[in-house]
C-alpha cells in the first residue's frame, strides 16, 4: 500500500548521521559472531558487538505471590507408608491424620494450595541468541560498534 513505512525505516528516519540500522544473521555464538545481510563479507566479532542483557541468558531475582486469585498444583511422592501434609507443609508418617493423607499406593497424587510464595528467588531466562537468528543492529560511529537491537521476528 502507498504510504506504508516499515519499522526499520521509521526508525532509522529517526537516527542521525552516522547512525543507521543494518540486519544481519547469528552465524556463531560463542564467541558470538553476526554477518551482515547485505555484504556477506562484513562479519561482526565480539570486539565491535554490544549485545543488551535481554538477548543472553541471565539471572533475575524474582517474588512470586499467588493468592485468592488462583491455585498452584504440586506433585508429591513418598515410597514409605502412609504421609501426610501439616498446614505448614512438613511431612508426616501417621496412619489417618486428616484428608491430605494419602497411601504410598497412590504414588503420585496432587494437592491444591490455596497460597503460594516465593521472595527473592533466581530464576535464569534463556533468552540468548543462537545461531541462524536474524537480528536489527544500530550501527554507531560510522561502523567502528553496533549495538544489537532486537530478533528479526519473521511473519
């Protein structure tokens, strides 16, 4: 359609001189190394690469809390007899101590829990770029760094 601008050249009307957006391909990763799409012979090292925290695999510290507004399911076995749950989540080997009790003869069982928390938890997002991605770049300096923007997402 007339007047349509993609993405890229909406942004890139935006930068200016001496900036520019290039795409390029992942054709390494360790060390991680980017071939520019439109010369095959450009291709980017560790040195001139500026990869954002969003495209690696990285620790984030984390609170989960669930509430009234929903449940977690946890799965649990016990090859020992009959256990059950307290309120506070300890095991404990009894014959009858109420309904989260089960025989080890059920094996698996699963049990609903009506809170749920974790404070200050790690969790690793593998987000890091592999190989045969396509990524926009930010040329910066005239070509001397380029600072990777994002996936090339494909329709």
């Amino acid at each position: 359609m007339a007047g349509e601008t993609s993405i890229k050249g909406a942004i890139q009307s935006l930068i200016p001189d001496g900036l520019g957006i290039q795409e390029g391909t992942v054709i390494k990763v360790n060390p991680l190394n980017v071939q520019l799409t439109n010369d095959s012979k450009m291709i980017l090292n560790q040195n001139v690469l500026l990869v954002p925290t969003h495209l690696t695999d990285y620790k984030a510290v984390i609170d989960i809390v669930l509430g009234d507004d929903g449940t977690v399911a946890s799965s649990t076995k016990d090859g020992q007899g009959l256990h059950g749950h307290g309120p506070s989540g300890q095991h404990s080997q009894s014959e009858g101590s109420g309904e989260h009790t089960h025989p080890a003869t059920e094996g698996e069982h699963v049990h609903e829990l009506d809170t749920f928390s974790i404070t200050k938890g790690t969790i690793t997002v593998h987000n890091a770029l592999k190989k045969g991605e396509k990524v926009y770049l930010l040329s910066l300096n005239k070509g001397a760094k380029y600072y990777i923007l994002d996936r090339v997402v494909s329709s």
